[in-house]
C-alpha cells in the first residue's frame, strides 16, 4: 500500500509538475508574446515620431531654401532695376550732350535743301524770285535782267552769266538792299555745290 501511495503520490507529482510546466509554457508563450507584441508596438511608435520628425525637419528646410531663393531673388531684381536705371541715366545723358549736334546737323541738312532748292528754282527760266520785298527792287532788277539777255547772244558762256550776276548784284547793292542772293544758269549750281 505504501507503495501505491508513493506511486500515487508519484504520478500526482508528476502531474503536477507537468501542469506546471504547461503553465509555465504558457505563461512563457504569453509573456514572450506581449513582450513582442510591446517591442512591436515601441519601434511602431519609434518609426511613427522619427517619419513624423523627418517630415517636420524637411518642412523646414524647404521652407527656408524657400526664404533664400526669395532673397536672392529680391536682391537680383534689386540689381537688375538699379542697373536699367544707369542705362536710362546714361541713354538720356548722351541725349542731352547729343540734341545740341542733332540740331546744327538738321540745320545743316535744312540749309543744304533750301540751297538745292534755290538752284532748282535759279535753274528754271520760268520762275521769278521776288524776295519778301518785292515791289521796285524786284521790278527794277527783273527789267535789267531781261536788258542784260536780249544784249548778249543766245548761247552764254560761264563768263557771260558771270558778268550779268556782277551786274544784277552791284544794282542790287546800290539799291540799299545788298543782303539780295543773284545766281543765274550753272553759277547758282557750283555755288550750291561748293557749300556742299
């Protein structure tokens, strides 16, 4: 009997320590689950702050790349506006010292067409030139004219216009009103040229 005993006993111990050690499996099984299931979630977490932290970091430094493009920006508009301003300065500065020739050169050319003119209209036997006058000096030199060419031959020679200018002018000098310009066939054209 005592041996049955022990024998029960035995086996009850058995059990025991079998129960036991599914407990302990158990217990273990559960234990190394939540402690996964912690580290799981805490490096969750940790990933979770660091992609949050990168993207607040990132945020930041596109912001102020952001800022530093503006600037530079700003400053090369800044420039650029100070540099069209020089331009303008200078453009009107060379205006300015320019005007003055311009207009002795559109005076020159305005002169040079008004002589073309007077020798187109010297060149023309069918027009008189009277002068702002007008009136007897004008009459008088036309009718000294008209005496002077029935005098001379039909063909006139360089000397010829020479001489009949000669005459017109001193009786234009001696009317009182010497500031009368004479020019008669191709005398009025060298003279034109020559002032070319």
């Amino acid at each position: 009997y005592r041996l049955m005993q022990l024998q029960s006993e035995g086996d009850r111990q058995l059990e025991k320590i079998a129960t036991q050690m599914k407990i302990d499996v158990e217990l273990v099984g559960v234990e190394s689950g939540l402690t996964v299931q912690r580290i799981q979630d805490e490096t969750k977490l940790e990933t979770e702050k660091l992609r949050e932290q990168s993207v607040a970091d990132s945020n930041v430094e596109v912001a102020k790349a952001k800022a530093e493009v503006d600037v530079i920006y700003a400053d090369g508009h800044l420039e650029s506006a100070k540099n069209i301003a020089k331009a303008e300065k200078v453009a009107f500065e060379a205006e300015g010292i320019s005007a003055p020739l311009n207009r002795k050169q559109n005076d020159h050319i305005t002169f040079i067409h008004k002589l073309r003119a007077q020798q187109a209209l010297a060149e023309n036997d069918k027009v008189v030139i009277t002068g702002t006058g007008g009136g007897n000096l004008a009459n008088a030199l036309l009718q000294a004219d008209a005496a002077l060419k029935e005098s001379y031959s039909q063909q006139y020679t360089v000397d010829d216009h020479k001489s009949r200018e000669a005459i017109l002018t001193e009786l234009a000098i001696a009317s009182g009103k010497g500031d009368v310009r004479i020019l008669v066939g191709s005398c009025a054209k060298s003279a034109v040229d020559k002032s070319v």
